[in-house]
C-alpha cells in the first residue's frame, strides 16, 4: 500500500477517492494496491470515487476501467462515481464511453448499487 | 477421471482445485473429467479454485472460460474462484476479460454465489 491514493474498507466494501492526479506511475502502484486491498480484505465490491478529478483524459478511463475488470476477474464487483458533467461529455465526444462500467451519482448510491448488484446475482 | 485434477462432489455441487500447472493435455482431460462428473453426478454448480496458480496465461484462460460455457450448456452454472491480483491484472492488460465467467474471492463465496444464482433463476 505505498500509493498516494488511500483505499479505506467502509462496511462490506471498499472506498477509494482519488484526489490527484493519475499520472502513468501513480495510475499502476494504485491499480495494484487496489486489487491488493481486495485480497486481503476479501471486500465484495468497489467504488472508486472520482468526484475531484476536473479532467480525465482517456489513459486515465482506460486505468479505472480496467481496474474495474481486474477486481470483476478476482470477484469483486465495482462502480464509478461521481463523473463530473464536463468529464464525461468530454469522454463520450471521443468515443469512450466506458462500456461495461458500472457508474452511479456519488458514494451513497455507489454503495447501494452493489448491494442491488450482489442481491441480484 | 484419469486426469491429475480431483474433481469432488461437495453438497450439490462439482468442486476442483486446479493445483497443477495446465499444459494442453492435461487440460485437455481435465475439460472432459469435469464435463464427465457434471453428466454422472447430476452436479448443480461447477466452483474452479485457481488460487493456486500464480500464472494464467490466455490459453489457461480460454480452456477455465470455455469449460464454463460446456458446463452451462449442459445446464450446470459454474464459478471461477480464487484468482490472484498479479493474474487478473496480467489477463485485463492482454485484453482478456473473460466475459460471461462468474466469479468470486474464494471457494466458500463461489458456492454461496452458485446458491443465489439457483435461486434467481
């Protein structure tokens, strides 16, 4: 866990919110300390909260989102939060729309989306 | 069942802890072992453990996807359990996803995960 991004276990789960910016080095030591946390806390599911970020271009999308398939290969289910508008028109005009991402308003629904997901599986 | 994989009947359901590194052939008889105990034992769930493994290349990991599918199409649901952070990483970052596999943290998960599939079914 030697990233700048904390990773805190909230209940059954696991919060992240990243509050810099992801540049290549950050974006892969917290993409390991992520699925890391996930092993050793056997947390079932993931949100990564992104509500600070005023930009991400699409290296930064392609980060979250494969994270978010990592932890889906280990077990965990994840969800996006808190895409700011201009964030994701931006990401949408370049054709990068995040298929396959779950995504909710902000933290709390978030959180209440995976509990709908592990109920419904 | 001659391959070197045990496949055990736990409960209801079909459990394999691949232990062994998966060469073509051993692979090979591992797919017809498992798809021989689904049709002889009448198996409800299927939970492959690769804990274990500390390599999955994308052949491995089309030969555990497609056994899912095989055993799906004989009616029996399967879960891939236990995958490890270096190796869902490795898997995302080559483009592999694996669509369509279940999964979950480990074994006791895997058999509550096939429990609820049965029941929203």
């Amino acid at each position: 866990m030697g990233g700048p991004i904390p990773i805190l276990k909230v209940g059954p789960n696991l919060l992240t919110t990243i509050h810099v910016e992801l540049t290549d080095s950050i974006a892969e030591v917290f993409q390991q300390d992520v699925l890391r946390a996930i092993e050793r806390t056997g947390a079932g599911g993931l949100v990564i909260d992104i509500s600070v970020l005023e930009e991400v271009d699409t290296y930064v999308a392609r980060v979250l989102a494969d994270t978010g398939r990592m932890a889906a290969l280990m077990g965990t289910r994840s969800v996006l939060v808190g895409m700011r508008p201009e964030v994701a028109a931006t990401l949408v005009r370049m054709g990068y729309g995040m298929e396959g991402v779950e995504t909710a308003l902000d933290v709390d629904r978030g959180i209440a989306r995976l509990a709908s997901l592990k109920e419904n599986r």
